[in-house]
C-alpha cells in the first residue's frame, strides 16, 4: 500500500550508563539546530510530513542534513554527555483520505486549503 509519512524529533541530552542512554531531562536543547530537507518535507504542528506518497518498500529522502550544536550555548555542563535524537515515526495509508481520522486533520500541510 502507498503511504503518507510523519515523523517527530525529539532532541534529549544525557549520558551512557553500561550501555544504556540515560536521559537529563534538566539540560536544554536549544542549543541544538536540525538542519531538515524543506524541499521534500514540511513541518507543522511538530511534525516533518513528507511531501508525497510513499511506495511499498521504499524510502523518504533524508530529512536531516545535519545536527548542530550552537558552540556559544554549549557550556561545560555538557562537557561528557550524549545527544539523542528520539524519532517518532508514524504512517497511513494514502487512500481514502486516512490520515483525516487518523491524524485528526483535514488537510495535509503542503496541500492547498480547498
């Protein structure tokens, strides 16, 4: 089936403990810039929305370009710590207008308001 792709980034700061990511919910990340493709996503409502349908067993353009730490903001209480990006994804299927009950919306982000 074809699809329609959202997807959610969370940036959280935090650090490894035997293997394991343990988050500092007490660190800000807006020292953090992601840099994303607006070319063929969009963002609204914090969420990225591919900007097309999307086949069976195929993949989306990347939607980052690159994670950026803002050196001015970035003191020594990050000095040791781990940046994690939690990435929520999420699809539905493109036909029968799905993502209206599924995503609570009545128009997709980059599709004209009828």
């Amino acid at each position: 089936k074809c699809v329609y792709v959202r997807v959610s980034l969370t940036p959280v700061w935090g650090y490894m403990e035997g293997g394991t990511f343990v988050a500092e919910p007490g660190l800000p990340v807006d020292n953090v810039t992601l840099s994303w493709n607006n070319t063929d996503w969009v963002y609204s409502g914090g969420y990225y929305y591919y900007k097309g349908i999307l086949a069976a067993r195929s993949t989306t353009p990347l939607l980052l370009s690159s994670v950026t730490l803002v050196g001015s903001t970035t003191d020594n209480k990050y000095q040791g710590k781990v940046l994690k990006i939690e990435v929520e994804a999420e699809a539905v299927q493109a036909a029968n207008d799905a993502y209206k009950t599924e995503w609570a919306m009545d128009n997709l982000p980059w599709m004209p308001t009828p």
